[in-house]
C-alpha cells in the first residue's frame, strides 16, 4: 500500500512538474505589432508601435509618429492612414499614440493631461529602445491630432524633422503670441479640404505660420498648392484638396475616410517624409 501511495504521488508531482509555466526570456525588441506603455510625468500611457518585417535593431530607423481624430484610437488612426503597409515597404517605425478619451490636448481641446510631453515621450522610447533615428522622426496628425502636430512642433522644437497635418490646424488664443513659433527648424506640409467647415481656420493658421517665420511663396506654387521657402530652411507647404471635407484624403475605411476626390494624404504626407530623410 505504502509503495502504490509512492509511485501516486510521484505520477502527481510529475504532472505537476509538466504543467507548470517556464518563465520565459524576453525576446527584445523585434517585427510586429506592439502594445508598449511609456510614464508621462506620474501617468502610465500607451501606444501602439507598428514595426516592419525587414527592420533590424542594429540598423538605426526613421519613425513617424501618427496622432489620430477626435473622438478616435490609436488602432482607428492605424486602419485610416494605411501607413503600415508603407512602412514595411520603406522599413519605417510608426507609432500610434493613444489619446486620453480619445482625444489630445492641443489648441483649447481638449483635456488637461500634457500631450506635448506624451508626444515626446514616445519619440524618445522610439531612439532608446527600438533605435529610431534621431534625424528622421516625423509627426503627422489628422483633425485634433493634427492640430496637436501642430503645438509639438512648436512646444517640443527640436524633436520632429517634420509634421503633416490633415484636415487639422495652427489656430486658437496659444498660438497669439508673436513668439510663439518653433525655435529649431521643422518642415510643415497640411492638406486643407476645400469644404471642411474649418477651412477658412486652418488656412488663416499656416498662413500666420509663414508670417511669423518669414516664408515666402515659391515660384512652382500654384492656386491649390502652396509651396514655400523660410529664412531658416524650412518648408510650409500647403494643398487645399477641391471638393474635399474634413477627412483623411484617399481614405478607404474609418469615420474620416473620404473617397471623393483624387488626393492621397497618406501618399503625399509619406513622400514628403521621405524627400527629408538623410541618405
């Protein structure tokens, strides 16, 4: 009886032993789709990290940071612009921050928490853990994320080499002050909808941007394209897409999709990314 009591027992301790979880090693940073979380002052937030099949760490990166509408999600923001696809093509991070409530701080909309900071935050884990390249880090942003591209590219000078904003702008009582302008250069490329209720808003705001930074049209503008030179190098080019509305232009899918007209944000604000991206 002893014995067969044993032999139970340890049949028992040896199941046990093949049940049990093997803590496992991290395997690192890698290709995927990541969930990451990053601490804002005393405030843990999260974002998502698209990172393309071809990307090795030991190879620094350019990243883009996309900023999604109101009220929307980082995953929402993914499924609008199409930017992975571009980036497994071209072997290029994008992070998609995830807004509090669905929405950034920016210009008077909306909430309390600092964006800016959050902003910031994610492109500094971006160079430290998954080698982006401190050069080539982009900010674009549709509606409220765009307008907060716009903020960031003032209040975190320095950080971003370029923002693309969509159907988003540099408007409301912070952006008043005539000091109130990058102090580092930063190269600026939104697309207007000829429709959008806020058109009017978003023209008069890049239009007070190249005021203040002292930019001049270029002689290949024309009537629906703005194309333009400042003193410090930078861009501040402009499209006001005809018959388009308040949207993500070229968009198949999502709330601010809009297949109207023949523009493709996600094509021009890429290419403008990638036409400032050091060889």
């Amino acid at each position: 009886m002893k014995r067969g009591l044993t032999v139970l027992v340890a049949l028992l301790l040896a199941a046990c032993s093949t049940t049990k979880p093997v803590d496992q090693p991290d395997p690192g940073p890698r290709p995927g789709d990541h969930r990451i979380k990053v601490t804002v002052g005393n405030t843990e937030r999260e974002y998502l990290l698209h990172v393309p099949e071809g990307w090795k760490p030991a190879h620094a990166a350019p990243a883009v940071v996309a900023l999604h509408y109101r009220p929307g999600s980082a995953q929402a923001m993914q499924k609008l612009t199409g930017f992975d696809a571009r980036a497994d093509r071209d072997t290029v991070l994008v992070a998609y921050p995830e807004g509090v409530g669905g929405q950034f701080n920016a210009f008077g909309c909306c909430g309390a928490q600092d964006d800016v900071a959050f902003v910031k935050a994610v492109a500094a884990q971006l160079v430290a853990d998954w080698n982006a390249d401190a050069r080539r880090l982009f900010l674009a942003g549709v509606s409220n994320g765009g307008d907060l591209a716009f903020r960031a590219a003032v209040e975190a000078s320095g950080t971003f080499a370029a923002i693309g904003v969509v159907s988003g702008g540099f408007y409301g009582t912070r952006t008043e002050a005539a000091d109130y302008k990058p102090a580092s250069r930063v190269d600026v490329i939104t697309l207007i909808g000829a429709t959008d209720p806020q058109a009017d808003t978003f023209r008069r705001g890049i239009a007070t941007w190249r005021e203040r930074l002292g930019c001049t049209p270029a002689p290949n503008s024309q009537p629906d394209r703005t194309l333009t030179r400042c003193p410090d190098g930078s861009r501040a080019d402009s499209y006001v897409v005809k018959e388009g509305g308040h949207a993500w232009f070229g968009a198949t899918t999502g709330e601010l999709a809009d297949t109207k007209t023949t523009t493709n944000a996600s094509d021009v604000v890429w290419t403008f990314f990638k036409e400032r991206t050091p060889q």
